[in-house]
C-alpha cells in the first residue's frame, strides 16, 4: 500500500487562502448591497 505524499503548502498557500476568502466576503458583501438597493428602490415605485 501506497502512503499519499502531503503537500505542505506553506505561509505562500495559506496567504492565497485568506486573500481569496477576503475577495469572495468582499464581492458578495457588495452584491448583497446592490441587491438591497434595488429592491428597496422597486418597493417605493410600486406605492
């Protein structure tokens, strides 16, 4: 039986990790507030 080689990806991967985490929050933070705004702007023209 073959024993699986780990990869140490080191401070470089876990950097990469937690910058892409940050840009994912990021995007979908201001998606989430776009599609408030739009919402809220539909709910006051059908009044």
């Amino acid at each position: 039986m073959e024993a699986k080689a780990s990869v140490d990806v080191g401070v470089a991967g876990s950097l990469t990790m937690i910058v892409l985490t940050l840009a994912v929050t990021l995007l979908l933070v201001s998606f989430y507030r776009r599609y408030k705004r739009m919402q809220d702007r539909k709910d006051q023209s059908n009044q």
